[in-house]
C-alpha cells in the first residue's frame, strides 16, 4: 500500500493535527500518512492524537526544521 504525504509546513497548533484528522478519515485501515509540519508543537500534538484516536505514530523525526510523523490509519489487522 503506497503511502499518502500531507504538508502543513508553515501551519501553526490546532491545524497539523486537524488536516491530518481530515486526510485520515478518508483513508482505509492500514494505509499510512505521512505529515510534514515546522510547527515544533507537532510533536506532543501528535503523540496525543494517535493515542486518543487509535491510528497508531510508527515514527517521527526532525531533519533541518521539517518534522515528519508517519501514522497508519487504525483498524488494520
């Protein structure tokens, strides 16, 4: 399954999170999402996400300033 990249560089604290929620939604359990953010708060802001909403964080790193998390959709088996 290929996976989907959302880029929200620039977007600052709820909006990551909510365009990630929107693109995730629409997506079928088990495909992955990757989100690009800038917004340092991303990385607590995700982390709680996939814990409340069951999609589950596989990683995140920084590199120079872009975060990237990668989040499968839940309800895969």
């Amino acid at each position: 399954m290929s996976e989907t990249i959302l880029d929200v560089k620039g977007m600052t604290c709820p909006l990551p999170v909510l365009r990630a929620h929107r693109a995730l939604r629409a997506m079928p359990p088990g495909a992955t999402l990757r989100v690009l953010a800038t917004d340092r708060a991303a990385v607590k802001d995700f982390q709680a996400f996939c814990r409340e909403t069951g999609h589950t964080l596989l990683a995140w790193s920084d590199e120079a300033g872009v975060l990237s998390f990668l989040i499968r959709v839940r309800g895969a088996a």
